[in-house]
C-alpha cells in the first residue's frame, strides 16, 4: 500500500510539473542586458534553420526527468504533435505498456488526464483569465515544442518580425518582441549553426522561464533538439527526445472518461503558484 501511495505521489509530481510548465511557459523570464550587442537586418536571418518551419508532423519517444519543489522523478513517454490540429504527451509505466497520465492540448482547450487517480481536468484558453492575461494559446505552446519562434496571441510571426528587436551578442542572434500586457519574449539563435537554442519570457518580472535547446539532429530537412528543457522557479522539466520522426500520423484523442472524475481546472490553477 505504502509503495502504491508513493508511486501515485511521484506521478502526480511529475504530471503537475509537465502541465506547470505548458501553462507558464511563456511566463516571465527576466531578461538580461549584454554588452558588446549590435543591431542587424531581418534579411540577415531569413535563411536560418530557426526560422524555417519543421514541417506538420513530429512524433518522439521521451525519457522525462522532472524536478518539482525538491522532489524528484523520472519517466518514459511519448509526444506526438501535428501542426495547428493538436498535441499529446503520454506517460508511460512498465516498459510502455501502460499509459499513467496524458496531456493533450488543442486550439480550443488542454485537457489533462490522471488514469492512476482515474481524475481529469479539462481548460479552456479562453475561459481562463490568467491564460487569457498572459496571452497564452494553443500556436504558443505548439512552437515551443516544435522549437520554432512565435508572435504573442496566435498573430503572424510573418508580419511581426518586422516590429521585433533584433541584435547581436556573444555569438547569439537575439530577437525581442515588443511589451505588451506585462509580456516579453526574446529568442537566442546562435550565428554559427542558426538553431534555435533558447526562448525566454518576461512577464513583470515575476516568474522566472527559460526554455532551452540542445544537441541537435536533422529530422527531414531541418535540425532538431533531441534535449528540451524548461525551468520555472524551483521547478524544471526536461525532455530527451529519442526516434524522432516527421512522419505524418493521425491524432486520437483520449476516449472512455465517463468513470473519471472532472477536477475543476480553476481550483487546479489557484494551487500552481509560485
């Protein structure tokens, strides 16, 4: 019994610790000034791997190493995202044959489900003031994931680079969008191999994120990181990404919740702060 209520608890840390950071994971990160920084062209960057796309499909074996307020704890997965439709993450127990809890996001909500506590929570974008506050969308969290920049509020990346800061410094491209609602994002792009290596945020200065980007492979035509790591306060989350395919797939979304017990999302956010 004692074992079970353990391994209940470390699945619950690990599930809240991933759903943490897709919902702040454009939240604040405090942004630092270089030295030695230079303006450059947008038509400087348009030929680099960040900011090409990496196409409508992605599916990858995950290995998740989770750090929740000083408890610790690591787990296999899989994620699966197809372009503008809809993302999953699954984590797995016994060798992958048994899915614990799931995290599927799309346009219009994110719903996380808890096989082991048979509970589940569904949250939409729209109806969540803070979400709504922050800016946060189903487009942003799918380009974090994918590695790829993003506008605030689902708008044009096309269209806003024009408006963004961009300089040089210590061997980066560094992107920065303009202020707006509290929010600020800037991107760090190296100059000698054009990946995306780090997304920031700044919202007033209050919670903390980096999301960053390392050793890359090339899946189709583009690089891609095989490590995704985000850190938010006391927490962090990283994701080694193994079989990484470009292939295209169909989504099934989670089926047979009618014995689950819906936990109001609201209540569920109130208990993630930092």
């Amino acid at each position: 019994m004692e074992k079970r209520k353990k391994r209940n608890s470390l699945f619950t840390i690990l599930t809240m610790a991933m759903l943490t950071s897709l919902l702040i994971i454009a939240s604040g990160c405090k942004s630092t000034q270089k030295s030695g920084t230079s303006t450059v062209s947008l038509k400087e960057l348009q030929t680099l791997p960040a900011l090409s796309s990496s196409g409508k499909h992605l599916s990858a074996k995950l290995k998740l190493n989770a750090n929740f307020k000083g408890s610790k704890f690591s787990a296999s997965g899989s994620i699966k995202i197809k372009r503008n439709e809809g993302l999953q993450i699954s984590i797995n127990a016994l060798g992958g044959l048994v899915e614990v809890a799931r995290i599927e996001a799309t346009p219009e909500k994110m719903l996380l489900i808890y096989r082991l506590g048979r509970e589940y929570a569904e949250i939409k974008y729209s109806e969540v003031e803070v979400l709504r506050q922050l800016g946060i969308d189903y487009t942003m969290l799918e380009a974090i994931l994918m590695n790829e920049l993003f506008a605030p509020d689902g708008r044009s990346l096309e269209k806003e680079l024009k408006n963004m800061n961009i300089l040089t410094a210590n061997g980066e491209f560094i992107i920065t969008t303009p202020r707006e609602k509290e929010m600020q994002y800037s991107f760090h792009i190296g100059q000698d191999e054009g990946h995306l290596t780090l997304t920031q945020g700044n919202y007033a200065n209050k919670i903390n994120v980096n999301c960053n980007y390392s050793d890359f492979s090339t899946i189709g035509t583009r690089p891609f990181p095989q490590n995704i790591t985000f850190a938010v306060a006391d927490m962090s989350l990283g994701m080694v990404l193994s079989n990484i395919k470009d292939s295209s797939f169909k989504l099934s979304a989670a089926s047979n919740l009618s014995s689950y017990k819906k936990v109001d999302a609201g209540n569920l956010l109130k208990g993630l702060k930092f």
